[in-house]
C-alpha cells in the first residue's frame, strides 16, 4: 500500500485500535481531527488516505511525547501559559 492508498472504517480501526461503531461515533460528534483523522466522504462512505491516517498518528505521538516532557504538578502536567505564570 502506498501513502494514496484509501482505507475504509474497518482497516482504520485495526490502525487506531477501535471499533467500526466508534468511528462512526466519532465522525458524527465532530471528532475528525481530534481524535480520529479527517475523513473523504465518497457517495455514503467515508475513506481515509493511509498518508493521511499515518501522519495523525505520528503527530499524536508527538503530542504525547512533549506533554509527557512537561513540569509535572499534582501528578499533572504543567501547561507552557502555568510555567510562564509562575
């Protein structure tokens, strides 16, 4: 499979580690972006380009690894706008 590929719910959730149901879920309490990659919508089906589904990830990654590197209060990261506060 290259970047191009489109995925449908089913391979989306093996990557994402959720069920069909919740995707579905998810698409229609406006979570694309957030919790799940933005979507195409091709006649009544959604599809997600396998490029797109592996850079969410990443940054999802990314986005674990820098709060984890924050001060930490209460057993709770310190957002940037506390520590300029303090």
């Amino acid at each position: 499979m290259n970047k191009h590929t489109l995925i449908a719910k089913g391979k989306l959730g093996e990557f994402m580690g959720m069920s069909v149901q919740a995707i579905t879920q998810k698409i229609h309490k406006g979570k694309e972006g957030i919790d799940i990659p933005f979507a195409l919508k091709i006649g009544n089906s959604y599809r997600w380009k396998l490029g797109t589904v592996m850079q969410f990830i990443d940054e999802k990654e990314h986005e674990r690894k820098v709060l984890l590197s924050l001060p930490m209060r209460d057993d709770k990261p310190v957002s940037k706008v506390q520590i300029n506060r303090v």
